[in-house]
C-alpha cells in the first residue's frame, strides 16, 4: 500500500495567530505531500518494502537499499516528522504541560520555563534546516537533541516524544528570519494531551 497524506486534523486557519493559514497550506498541501509523493517513489524501486511501517524503515536505515537509502531518509523522515507535527499542535492549546509529561519535565529539567527556554535555544542553534524534540529512551528518560533536515530521533534509537520544525517553511512567511519569535510563539497551539499519549506510549516501548 502507498503511504498516503494525512489530512489535518483542524482547519488551515485554526492554529491564528501563531501560524497563518497560507504557511500552513504550503507547508502540509505542498511540502509534507512532497515527502509523501517521493518516499512511495523511491519504495517504487523495491516494492517488498511497501508493506512496512515508515518509523520500521527509519529505526533500520543501514538495511534500505543503498540506491534509495538516502532518498528513505530524507522523505520518510519528512512524512513522519510532519504527520506528528500537525497533531501535537491545536487551536487554543499551550498552558504548562500537565500529566505524566509534566512531571517528567519537571524531574529532568527543574521546572518547566527552564525546559522551554532550554528547548528554545535547541531549535534557535540548530545551524540550517532541521528539527528540536524532546525524545525519549528504552528508560523513560527525555532529551532535548536536534537533528538537520528530515532526519528523525527514532535513527538514533530514539522515540520523537514532539519536536517542532525550524525549517524556514515552518515560519518565514509570518515571521521572515525571526526563528526565536517564532519558537516563543509556538508553545500556544501545543497539544499536552496528545503529548501525554506519545509520551505514554513511548515509556511503553
């Protein structure tokens, strides 16, 4: 089965004023259908590996393929990462994290300002396109990291517990070169309930 595009779960417009509806229509109709439409292109070539899950693909890259290892990388990093991106964020979200993620901030980072403003910092360092996470190990602990382009926590043996994209399409639009502003601005449409189930799920794994 070819991977498909999710659709949003909300409306173009629902995530006013923090991200705007033209950035969210090219970011989610044009870039992550880009992904989408490359990653089945590349799987194309050696159709056996249709029937596997992205984030199995991913977790294994040294198994692809060398001719379409790259270009597994790449897009299916990009179609992963962007299809939890646009669910652990939400109209009206943000506040401080409660449940199982809250206290598991607190007990790693102190409090959760430090955390945002050590998460901020991640994703305003990271030198070009790419990503900030807050990801989990196989022992509950979290980590800020950051990773260039696609490339996805679960490469590293890591589970993506949320990241938010520093790419320039994320943003530019709104906030042209003003990646901090917005960073800052991004913690008001996050989604803490669907964060607390990645959360739970990946202490699970």
């Amino acid at each position: 089965m070819a991977h498909e595009l999710p659709p949003l779960p909300y409306a173009y417009t629902a995530l006013e004023s923090t991200i705007d509806e033209k950035t969210m229509h090219l970011h989610h109709d044009m870039h992550h259908a880009a992904y989408v439409k490359n990653l089945n292109a590349a799987l194309d070539k050696h159709p056996e590996l249709h029937a596997k899950k992205v984030e199995d693909l991913l977790r294994d890259l040294n198994s692809i393929p060398e001719d379409i290892r790259g270009a597994v990388r790449n897009n299916g990093g990009g179609h992963v990462n962007h299809s939890m991106f646009w669910n652990i964020m939400k109209p009206n979200g943000g506040g401080e994290p409660t449940g199982p993620i809250g206290d598991v901030i607190k007990k790693t980072f102190g409090d959760f300002k430090t955390f945002q403003e050590k998460f901020n910092a991640a994703g305003v360092g990271q030198f070009g396109s790419g990503w900030v996470w807050l990801a989990g190990d196989n022992k509950g602990e979290v980590k800020i990291i950051s990773t260039p382009n696609q490339d996805s926590p679960i490469s590293q043996g890591l589970n993506p517990i949320f990241g938010n994209d520093v790419w320039e399409h994320a943003y530019y639009l709104k906030y042209n070169n003003r990646r901090p502003e917005y960073l800052a601005a991004w913690w008001n449409v996050v989604n803490w309930e669907e964060i607390n189930k990645r959360f739970q799920a990946s202490a699970k794994k």
